[in-house]
C-alpha cells in the first residue's frame, strides 16, 4: 500500500496557495502553476501544511490520491526553486548554441537542427556540449529535454549523441577482427 498521498506538504513562506473545486492554483517567486484534483480527492490547508484526503478506499481513487499529492508537491517545488535536467553531447564536431528564442544542434546531419524552445523553458549551453533545460513545469522540463536528447540518442558503439548527465551508456563490441588462417 502505497503512502505517498498521506505525506503533508510543506508550503514555504514566500508562496500562496488557492484551492478550487477542481483544481489548486500555487503561486511563489518563479511564477504561476494550475495543478488539478481528481474527483474524490480534497485539500486541506492547516497553516503552511497542505493535506490530501481521499473519500474512499477505492483502487482508483487510492491511486489518484498517490498522484494528486505528487503533482502539487511537485507544482510547490516549482514555483519556489524550480526544476533543471542537464544533457551532455559527445562527438566530434557535435556542438549546440542558442539563438534568441532558438537552440541550433549540430548533431552529425547534414544540417543543423533547430529547436523552438517553447514558453515557460529557458535553455543555457555551457562550452558548446553541457546543456541545461531549466522551467518551473517539472513535465515539461522533462519533455524537452527528451526532446533533445531524441534528436540524436547515444550510440552504442562509439558513445557519440546527446545523453543526460551522468548516463551510463553501455557499449558494444564492433566486429571482431577475423583471424588469418
């Protein structure tokens, strides 16, 4: 059984938080996010503590309490210090740069790729390979940085492509030299 929509979530003092009927508005110094409720699943503000209680123990509405919970932690975290993914490119002559509302990926095509970065994301490149997704949105964050790294994924013989930081990507043996007989 699974306690995650039990956990009390700590609201800091520099965020304000408007629960609605279907939905939880929080709003702190990075900005605004709309986090909804499913039905059967009601919040409960005591003082700078948010509370989730569910209505039955139903299997569903047990686990949309384990995911309402998680998703207004998560709109919380957002608002106050936000979320970051970095990615890495390896490879010879791979490189990335951003221009005006544009990252350009030089990714071994012929061509450059590029990318739209879309509202509410900022993206930063450090020494041409270390990229930085940063948003309030914890989803979003997430989704383009998949994005990018979708755009030329790690290979498994030479290593080359986008991964994120930290990715352990194993490789694989080439062909094995034929011996002389």
């Amino acid at each position: 059984m699974s306690r995650i929509g039990y956990m009390p979530i700590k609201v800091p003092s520099d965020t304000s938080v408007q629960i609605g009927e279907t939905e939880v508005k929080v709003k702190g110094p990075k900005g605004e996010l709309v986090s909804p409720l499913m039905p059967g699943v009601t919040v409960e503000q005591e003082g700078d503590v948010l509370n989730l209680k569910r209505a039955s123990d139903e299997k569903q509405l047990r686990a949309y309490h384990g995911l309402c919970r998680s998703l207004l932690a998560n709109a919380v975290t957002g608002v106050t210090k936000g979320f970051k993914k970095e990615l890495e490119i390896q490879g010879i002559g791979y490189r990335a740069a951003v221009k005006g509302k544009d990252a350009e990926f030089q990714l071994g095509y012929s061509h450059p790729i590029v990318y739209r970065i879309p509202e509410g994301i900022s993206i930063s490149v450090e020494k041409n390979t270390m990229i930085a997704v940063e948003g309030i949105d914890k989803q979003q964050v997430g989704q383009v940085a998949a994005q990018i790294r979708a755009m030329r994924p790690p290979d498994a013989y030479k290593g080359k492509g986008v991964r994120y930081k930290g990715e352990v990507v194993r490789r694989k043996v080439g062909k094995a030299a034929v011996g002389v007989t």
